[in-house]
C-alpha cells in the first residue's frame, strides 16, 4: 500500500478506502460482497449509468481490491455541511446539483427497464424489522404495504442503488454501490433529499420545503418525456419503504444502552407518523417529523 493514502474503513463492510498519491485514483479493499459489487458497477457502467469507471481488480494480502478513477473529491454530503455552517440549511447550488446527477441516473434506468421481480424485502430490510419489532408485523401493515406495491408496480423495474443518498453522490456521479438490486424508477432518487429527516438533525444541515419541491419538480421534468407521467406522485410510496429502511438493525442488543435504545424508540416513532400518514393521503410529509433532539425531550 505504499502508493496509497489510507482514507477510510468501509462503511457497513469489511475493508477500507485508499486514494493514489496523486488523487487520480481510489482503490478500495474487501471481501466477496465487494467483488460481487465490482460486477454489477460494470454492468451498469455499460449501460450510461454515472458511475466511477473501474480500472484494475484483483486480490492482494488475501483481500479483493477494486481500483476506480477518482470522480470528485467531496460528496455532495459534504457539500451541504459546509453550506449548513453557515446557514443551517444545504444551498440550493447542492440541490441543483443533486437533480442534474439524479436526472442522469433515471435517463440511464429508464432505457434499461428489467423484468418485474420482487424486491420490497431486499430494498426495505424488511424480514429484518419484523424480527426486531414483532409488534409492526400485524396485518394493517402488511395490507399498507400491499396497497403501496400496488401503486409502484405501474412503473417500470430498474437496476438501483437501494442506499442512495448526498454521501453518495459527487457532482459527477454515484459512488458504494454495495446494496444494488432492483426497484421501480425513481425508488432511489426522489427520496434523496426526505431522507435527511430521518437522521433527526444528526446530519448536520436541513432541507427546506421549498428545496425539496424543487428538488422533484426537476426530476419530474425528466420523468415525463422518459414515461409519461411525474414519478413525484409516488414519492409517498417511496417513503414508505424508507420508514422500514431506516428502522431495520436498530435495535440494540446492550440494555445498558440508553443512548441507542432512544434512537430505536426515535425511528420506531418514525415510522409510526409515516404510516399514519400515508394510510390517509398516500403521501408522507418529512417535514412534520420531529427532531430526535425533540422527540428525546418529550420520551424523558
């Protein structure tokens, strides 16, 4: 590893992340999932996705390593933090800026269509949060979901990225492609800019209404020459199933973790106000969520 800079461990996985000494390239080490990972970025590569182009793969030391050509030195995560610093909010340059990469993206799906398949228990963990709160596993739920599946199979199934979000995208691409499978267009990107609610203010910047009305404005502006229709009427049905995500593997396994055991709580409240929502209008509005901050006040 002498011509690399270590960057990172790996999120979620086995591994890490180096960069060239030159900046030129970014190499990331790990197991079978990573080189299963590496495949399917090729695949998709291919087909115009905006993806990092993969030069080298091989094994070394025992570990498989996947070598990119750098897209861009900072997340359009990282990008809105220093927006929020100062004030408070991403900047509308990172909104713009994630809708022109999130309108490559679905032009690039779009033209590829896959065969209907299942895929709500891969995208929202689904068996995952049903162990872990036996007490959701109930049959209003089930017929929740059911009517939200329903509506999303009018739109066509694509390769997707299952994990999308700003820490994810560069002004030139998408980058950690590890959860990857099918889902109906627009799954992954429409909810990009929602998702930050549910990190309860951990992100470290908001977004605004207006910033996510825009936000889907302009994909929909895309999605209507690709299929006819404006994807934003599903964005609901989408957030359904990111309430399941971001509630799966949260309960902890310490008791003495109150810290933790809050979080749970938080996210389970989550997605009791998403369901509650949608169940009504088939939509669901991020911005009536509470602070984790908040809700942590009012759960003491």
């Amino acid at each position: 590893m002498s011509d690399w800079e270590y960057v990172k461990d790996r999120t979620a996985a086995d591994g890490a992340v180096w960069r060239s000494t030159d900046g030129s390239l970014y190499k990331r080490t790990g197991d079978a999932d990573l080189q299963a990972e590496a495949e399917f970025q090729r695949v998709v590569a291919g087909l115009g996705y905006p993806v990092p182009e993969i030069v080298d793969v091989g094994n070394e030391n025992g570990c498989f390593f996947v070598v990119e050509r750098a897209i861009g030195d900072i997340s359009l995560h990282e990008e809105a933090l220093a927006d929020a610093k100062e004030h408070g909010y991403l900047g509308d340059g990172v909104v713009r800026t994630a809708s022109a990469v999130a309108s490559r993206l679905m032009q690039a799906q779009a033209m590829h269509p896959l065969p209907t398949t299942p895929w709500f228990d891969r995208a929202a963990f689904a068996a995952d949060v049903f162990a872990e709160n036996p007490d959701f596993d109930t049959a209003r739920i089930h017929t929740t979901v059911n009517r939200a599946l329903h509506r999303m199979a009018e739109l066509p199934m694509v390769y997707g990225h299952l994990d999308y979000g700003l820490p994810n995208v560069l002004r030139a691409g998408i980058i950690d492609w590890q959860h990857h499978g099918p889902v109906p267009l627009g799954y992954d990107i429409y909810p990009a800019l929602d998702i930050v609610a549910f990190k309860g203010g951990g992100k470290g910047y908001a977004t605004t209404p207006q910033q996510r009305d825009a936000y889907v404005t302009a994909l929909d502006e895309t999605s209507v020459p690709l299929i006819g229709r404006q994807i934003s009427q599903y964005l609901g049905d989408f957030l359904l199933v990111k309430c399941f995500f971001f509630l799966a593997l949260m309960r902890p396994s310490d008791p003495s973790r109150h810290d933790k055991h809050i979080k749970w709580q938080y996210r389970r409240a989550l997605f009791t106000i998403g369901l509650d929502q949608y169940e009504s209008t088939t939509r669901i509005d991020t911005g009536t969520f509470p602070t984790l901050e908040q809700f942590t006040a009012q759960y003491r």
